[in-house]
C-alpha cells in the first residue's frame, strides 16, 4: 500500500505549484488536455517541455527528423549521447521523465498538406512550430473547419532579441515574411476572409506568437529564405526557445481560461 501511494505524493511535489499559479480547477483541466506539438526543432522542443513541467496529461509529438549535432545551439534534446535519436523518441524521454503519468504519443513522420486532416488528432490543441508555409496553412484550414484551438508560432531565424514577442491573431500580424505567406495562402486557396477597403480587418481565428525584430542576415549571403528552420539564418536558442514558451503560454492560458486575449 506503501508504496502505491508513493508516486501520488510525489506528483504533488513536482506539480503543486501548478495547482497554486492556474487553480486546482486549472491544474485539473491541464491534466486532461490534450495538446499536439507539429514540428520539434529550436521551438517546438520548448514547447513540449513546457508543456510537460506544467503537467499536460496528454502531449503528442510530430516530427520526422532525427537529433543532429548541428542543432545544439538551439533545440532542447541536443547534446551528447542523443544525436542521431530521432526527435520524437528524445523528447518523449524527457516528457516521460519529467512526468511519468504523461500519456506522450509519438507520430514520427512530417504531416504534408494532404495528410494535415488525417495527422491532426481531433481532441487536442495544436502547436505549429513549423516552417512549411502551405503545411502550416493546411493544419489551420483543419482547425478551422473542426473548431480546434491551434497557435502557429512565427520565424526565429535570423533574430537576436526575445524582448518582442508579440501575441496576436494570424489576420493581424505585421512584420514576420512567414505569417503573411500563411495568411495569403489560407485567403488564396482556403476562402479566409479577405481585406476589404473601409473595413477592420476580420480575425482569423488562429492566434499566433512572433516577433517583428528586424532580421540579421549571415555575411555574403542574399537571400536564405524566411522559415523557422535557422538552415541559412543564424538563430539564438533565446529567440527560439522563448517563442516555443510563448506557444506553450498561450495553450496553457486557453485550457485553464486565463486568455489575456
């Protein structure tokens, strides 16, 4: 009996100041959320962590690639003795040691936009921590169909600060390249409200988290693109992981209805 009852107090101990920040209400809905990280590179691997130390009770993980060394400036799961892991499989480790009682589901595979409706698990809230422009479009065009609360995260690469996160909905986001592809996808192809001259412009629905800094461009190169991927830019674990935090925020504040917006 003794020892059925030794993992309950120990739960208390690693997450009672869950309970104390959002409400044993809160704490008890975070525990049944379900929230589905889409990408697990310099963002979405802050993001499932955060996720897990603030006690989500069930936390599915969408990545294809594995651990490369390449990416220990800034994603969470690099360092030694984990490279060549697959993504998913590193970071359900951590989850699972941070909280055991996670139930962590792992898709290793890259959802394409003919996959997104299939990929998406329908009882959770989604993170798009991605950089695929039409795949990111794709996976809001589902959630807007079924109603499901997703956070599409915007570029890091190329920033320095984390001073500027900036939450705000997909309609209404200035200054991230990334997000305005997104937007002019899902009003080209998806039939997202258009603008519409002597009007407010109308929400999309899709929250997002961004930063407008200007973009540092790396010595001798012209153009590398604008995604999240940091593959031409430089990136700062700073930037990334704070705009995987800011993701993880919003999820958190939405299931235990502490929204700010």
């Amino acid at each position: 009996m003794a020892e059925e009852n030794k993992y309950p107090l120990d739960y208390e101990r690693r997450f009672g100041g869950v309970a104390k920040l959002y409400t044993k209400d809160g704490a008890e809905r975070l525990k049944n959320a379900h929230v589905c990280v889409v990408g697990l590179g310099g963002v979405g691997s802050w993001a499932a962590e955060a996720l897990a130390r603030t006690a989500v009770g069930r936390i599915t993980l969408v990545d294809l690639d594995n651990v490369a060394e390449s990416n220990t400036n800034r994603q969470l799961q690099a360092m030694t003795g984990v490279y060549g892991k697959p993504k998913v499989d590193a970071t359900a480790e951590r989850i699972r040691a941070i909280n055991p009682l996670c139930d962590c589901r792992k898709i290793e595979d890259f959802i394409e936009v003919e996959t997104a409706e299939s990929f998406l698990p329908e009882d959770a809230i989604i993170l798009d921590c991605i950089d695929n422009v039409k795949v990111k479009a794709a996976m809001a065009a589902v959630c807007k169909k079924r109603k499901q609360f997703m956070v599409a995260c915007g570029a890091a690469g190329g920033k320095t600060s984390a001073m500027n996160i900036i939450h705000e909905d997909l309609a209404r986001t200035t200054g991230d390249p990334l997000l305005s592809r997104m937007r002019y996808d899902l009003r080209k192809k998806y039939g997202f409200p258009k603008l519409k001259a002597g009007k407010r412009v109308e929400k999309f629905g899709i929250p997002c988290v961004y930063t407008a800094d200007p973009v540092k461009r790396p010595e001798g190169v012209c153009d590398v693109g604008t995604g999240l991927s940091c593959a031409g830019y430089g990136s700062s674990v700073v930037v990334t992981a704070a705009l995987g935090l800011a993701a993880a925020s919003v999820a958190i504040n939405h299931i235990t209805g502490t929204d700010s917006k």
